[in-house]
C-alpha cells in the first residue's frame, strides 16, 4: 500500500484483553504453552500487524495478563479470528490433540476477561518500538482521561519536542477509546529497557521541557493549555512484555 507524504497515517486496531491467570498453574508451563500458540498460530496470521503478552509487574492485580493485538481495520479483527482458527487446524490437525491443547492453554487461566478496543493516533506523534534484546521489557502505560470538551491543544508539539527526543523511551503509542466501558480513555505505552529507566525518563523529560520552553511565562501558557483536554486524573500501571511472543 503506496502512502503519499500529505496523507495523514490511517488508525490501527488495537485490541485488549485482559485476562487472569490461575496461580496454582506452572509459570513456565504457561509460557511454553503461549510460545507454541504464538509460533504456530500468531505469527503466521498476516492480520495481526502486532502483538504482545504483557504481564503484572506493578499493578493493581497479579494475575493480570494482557494480551494486545493491533490490526489494520476493524473488518481485520473478526477476519484475523477467523485466520486463527484455520492455522490451529493445520497446526492441529487431529481433533482430539487441538481440543487437548487448548483446554491445557485454558487451564492456565481462570474463566473471567474483559474487552476493550482502542484506535492509535500516530498523527501526535509515536516512537516504534524495536526489539534488540531477548530480555523483557518494561512496559508503562498511563490512562488519562479526555475532558471532552473540545477544549485543550499541544499534545503533537508536546511529543516532538519531548517524548519523541527522550532517548530512555524505546517506544512510544499513543492511542484513544473506539470500543469499551469509558470514552474517556487516552492510552499512552511506553517502552523501557528497565525499571529505573522510568526515573531516569522523567528528569530527561524535565531537562527537555526547559529547553523547550526557557521562557516561564510561555512554558506555564502552554501547559495551561494542554491540560484543558484532560481532567486531570489518571491512572499508571507498569507491565513486563514476554519477548518470544512480541510481534
């Protein structure tokens, strides 16, 4: 697909599930069990453009795990499910070994999730994550919410001029609620080498709103201005990737 320079970027998909393991299974069990999930299925589905299994480092629950796929267009979300099933045939071919995989996979969580939808807005600016190691990453995502009020601008030059030139953030999404419980909800993730890289972020971050804007008058205007799309609350929670199944 040809994108000209003066077209925006399009919106993708990206899709959250969140799920609850069950405790009294193996760790290691379970990741072996999603590796062989990813690398006969996932990875093979030209549908799902990404993905991660992000898992409880500091929040609320630990038996959370998420699983994030990213798709080109709504239609590809029923379509790449549709995919999947195919590719488990054929990575399954007999019935009864496919039926005893996945109740093992199931088993491995308990029978409660939750759905919610988001589309990204690459147009304020975003950082593509690449991996270059096998280790985990730290993955921090801030929610926000919007005011709604039309009210409030900046975000984009906000991004250029900080987050994008934070060397400590290897990856940055911005992305907004399309389907879900609140339409509030603003997602920002952020991709981290380690813990104590978020630390070392914010006083970058510091550094670069100061030489952004040196003058104390316009600094307090422009972030006057930028807090009126927002209502000033949000929330933080910080997740480990698993680097084998990140797409």
């Amino acid at each position: 697909m040809n994108i000209h320079a003066q077209d925006p970027p399009k919106p993708v998909f990206i899709t959250f599930t969140t799920l609850h393991r069950n405790l009294n299974t193996d760790a290691k069990d379970w990741k072996a069990t999603e590796q062989e999930y990813f690398d006969k299925v996932t990875s093979k589905n030209d549908l799902i453009i990404g993905s991660e299994i992000l898992t409880h480092y500091y929040t609320e629950n630990s038996s959370e795990v998420i699983l994030v796929n990213v798709f080109k267009t709504w239609e590809d979300i029923e379509k790449a499910g549709e995919l999947s099933d195919e590719l488990a045939k054929k990575a399954w071919p007999d019935e009864k070994a496919r039926t005893a995989f996945f109740d093992k996979q199931n088993s491995y969580y308990v029978p409660i999730h939750s759905d919610e939808i988001y589309s990204s807005i690459e147009t304020i600016g975003m950082k593509e994550f690449k991996a270059i190691t096998k280790e985990p990453m730290i993955v921090y995502i801030r929610k926000s919410q919007m005011s709604m009020s039309g009210k409030g601008k900046g975000m984009k030059e906000y991004n250029e001029k900080v987050t994008l030139k934070d060397p400590f953030i290897k990856g940055y999404y911005p992305f907004r609620h399309s389907w879900g419980s609140d339409s509030r909800d603003f997602m920002e993730a952020y991709f981290y080498d380690s813990f104590a890289d978020i630390e070392k972020s914010g006083q970058k971050q510091d550094e670069l709103v100061k030489t952004a804007w040196p003058n104390e008058t316009d600094s307090k205007a422009f972030f006057d201005q930028l807090k009126l799309a927002f209502t000033g609350v949000h929330g933080d929670y910080i997740y480990h990737n698993l680097p084998g199944v990140s797409k």
